[in-house]
C-alpha cells in the first residue's frame, strides 16, 4: 500500500517538502519491501499443499502481484510525467541524459525557459525564478551563463542544493581547452597590436569558454588601454607587425653586434651592473601621461645611444627602468655621466618642464643648466655575477649579490 501510495503523494520539485520527501520516501519504500517479503516466507511456510484449494490461493496471489506491478508501473509513469521540468514528447531517455551544448544553453537566457550552469550541470528554473530569495533579477543575470562562481560564493544550504536537483537536465559539454587557449591567444596578439576593437569582440565571444576571472582581467584591461591609446607616440602606433614583436633587435639589441655576439658567445663572470630608473615616474604619468609619452620614448632613446657608445649589454627592461651589463667599470661609469648629460641637454616637452619634477634648474657655479627633464636614478656596482640564458628571450640575465646590491644603490 505504502509503495502505491507513496509516489501519488510525491511533491513536485517546486515544493518546499520535496527535499524531506526524497529522503523519507526511500525509506519508507525499503521497510514496506522487508514487511512484504518476510509475509511471502510467512505465508509460504503455512499452507497445506495437500489441500485441493491451496492451487487456487496461489493462482489468486500470482494475479494480485501482477496487478500491482502493473498499477505500480502506471503510477510511476505518471509521477515522471508530473516532476519533469522540461521534457518535450520528442526526446527520449538518451537525449535528456546526453550532454548539453555551451550554444543551447545561450539561447534560454532570460527569456521565458531561462537556463543556468552550476559546476558543469544545466538547471532549468522558470519557475523558480520569481520565488528566488534573492530576487529574480540575480538569476536573470546568470542566465545561459555559467553561475557557478556566483553560487558557490553565496554558500548555499544542502536543502537548496537538494532543490537545484530538481531542476536539473542534463551535463554540459566540457570546454575543449584548446579553445579557450586560442581564443586567449587571439585576444593577447590584438591588445599587442592595440586592435581594441577586435579585442572587444574577442572578449564577447569568449564568454562561457574562457574562465570568468580571466575575462574580468582582460576587460580591464582593455578599459586601461582605450584610456592610455590617445597618448601613445605616432612612431608606436604605426609599427608593422614584425617591429611589434616583443624581442624586436630595435628595441632590445640596443649593442651593436660585435658586443653582442662577445657576451653572450663568452657570458662574464665578473662585470659591472648599471640600473636606471626614472623617479616619480608613476606621479608624471598621472600629472601629464601626454608628456611622458613622448618624454619616454626620448629617455629610451637616450639611454640606447648610451650603451651603444658604451659598450654595454642591454640586459632587459622593466617599465622605464634598465638593466644593463659591462665588462669594464670605467666603460659603467662613463655611460652614467653620458646618460646625465645628454638626458639634461634633451629637448622636453613642455608639460613636463612645468611639472615641479621636471623643471629646468640653472647651475650655480657655471653657465647653463645642472637639469632639466625626468630625473633618472642610476646605480652601479661591480663584483661576481652568474650569468644565464632566457629560456624565452635567449638574451642573457644575471644573478647574485652584485646584481642585488647595484639594484639597491640605484634606490637610495
């Protein structure tokens, strides 16, 4: 009784009882089974199968248990009839079970039959929507999206995640990884290129198949560049592809190719390390990002012709800062007092000389200027160094203390 009765009363997915129900039925179901079957053996064992009517009996118990399997089977058909969510009467068992394409799941955004995913399972919830306790609008959001960050964020009980099971419909397919390698790829090569509207569409295509903390990044990042575009220098903006590339001989090959080739055919184990850095430079930029564009570009400039005169090795860069080697500490020297000289006798532009950083200050003791432009620290030291190989660049870098306590100089 307890067997037929039971899936009559089952809740539907939308009730608050359901998730009690999905654990008190079963247990009811079992202990209703145990009951029948010890009264089977009981019953069995006390009939007299010398007695004519004892046939009779066994053909009447044999039609009952036919009945009720067949009521049972009936029952049951209509309680999955009555708790699907959504089940069209063309899809079959295997349908409803086979994986759930990223492009299906788009489409029930939040419209009429809104679809979320929730760690790689699709839930259908329309209506749960409106009795959402945080409000229909959180869901709508998420929805044809993946919501599992958001809701493994809020914590939800076991008796919700109970009830998301009701609503469930299928597993979405995985996300190749190589897709969202290529399209991250797609998505870095056009913010080098500074293509941002390429990146925009890339970044709205890549949605659902690249992680969403990955996105957020490169959303702001493009927000950044979209700022910092108008004051970028002409000569950056026009580079081809094959200038643009990020270890371009132009922009890091800053020796001539004898030094070069000297450096890194026989690597020193003992050299001079120079470190420069523009002071303030994070206040310039904000003050006059225009001026500093330029500004920059000069400084690079400079500082370039310094190291070829020089003879040193441009060991890497870091924003504005340089790193640079030299096999003889007078050759470190001179591309110091060279760089302070040529960086006073610059051209700037004038934005910058009005800012309180950058003026013009005259000398006391002779005839011109003792600076004018961006203030460039510089430290060196010379010492031990444990030269290395790039495994990226294939340029030379450095270690040690020589190159901890040359970095810290340039500091004070």
């Amino acid at each position: 009784l307890i067997g037929v009765v039971g899936p009559l009363a089952m809740p539907l997915p939308t009730s608050p009882g359901r998730p009690v129900f999905r654990v008190v039925h079963p247990m009811l179901g079992r202990i209703a089974y145990v009951m029948a079957v010890v009264q089977c053996f009981s019953g069995a064992s006390r009939l007299n199968y010398g007695d004519p009517h004892t046939a009779d009996i066994i053909r009447h118990v044999t039609v009952i248990g036919v009945t009720m399997a067949v009521t049972a089977a009936v029952v049951m058909e209509y309680v999955s009839r009555r708790c699907n969510v959504k089940v069209t009467k063309c899809q079959t068992a295997e349908e409803v079970l086979s994986k759930i394409s990223w492009s299906e799941v788009r489409l029930h955004d939040a419209g009429n039959d809104p679809w979320v995913v929730i760690e790689g399972k699709v839930y259908a919830i329309p209506k749960f929507i409106e009795k959402h306790p945080g409000g229909p609008e959180v869901l709508k959001q998420k929805a044809g999206c993946d919501a599992t960050e958001a809701f493994n964020k809020i914590r939800h009980s076991m008796a919700a995640r109970a009830k998301l099971a009701g609503f469930y419909l299928g597993d979405v397919e995985d996300v190749r990884m190589d897709s969202a390698i290529s399209l991250t790829e797609e998505i870095a090569t056009a913010m080098v290129a500074l293509d941002l509207d390429n990146v925009a569409i890339l970044i709205r295509k890549a949605q659902n198949a690249v992680p969403e903390s990955l996105l957020f990044a490169f959303s702001n990042l493009l927000n950044n560049l979209c700022k910092y575009k108008p004051f970028l220098p002409p000569s950056l903006l026009s580079l081809e592809d094959d200038e643009q590339h990020l270890f371009s001989e132009s922009s890091i090959l800053a020796a001539p190719s004898h030094i070069v080739s000297i450096f890194e055919s026989s690597p020193p184990k003992h050299a001079t390390l120079a470190f420069t850095d523009i002071q303030s430079s994070t206040q310039l930029w904000e003050a006059c990002p225009n001026g500093m564009a330029i500004g920059l570009s000069k400084h690079n400039d400079i500082i370039r012709e310094a190291i070829r005169s020089c003879e040193g090795y441009e060991v890497k860069t870091i924003g504005d800062a340089f790193m640079v080697c030299f096999q003889s500490a007078a050759n470190a020297l001179k591309f110091a007092l060279d760089v302070q000289v040529d960086l006073t006798r610059a051209t700037w532009p004038e934005t910058l000389l009005e800012h309180p950083l950058c003026q013009e200050v005259p000398s006391l003791t002779f005839k011109g200027l003792t600076w004018a432009g961006p203030r460039v620290r510089i430290g060196l030291h010379k010492g031990d160094v444990e030269p290395q190989a790039n495994p990226v660049t294939g340029r030379l870098d450095f270690f040690g203390n020589t190159v901890n306590k040359a970095a810290r100089v340039e500091g004070i």
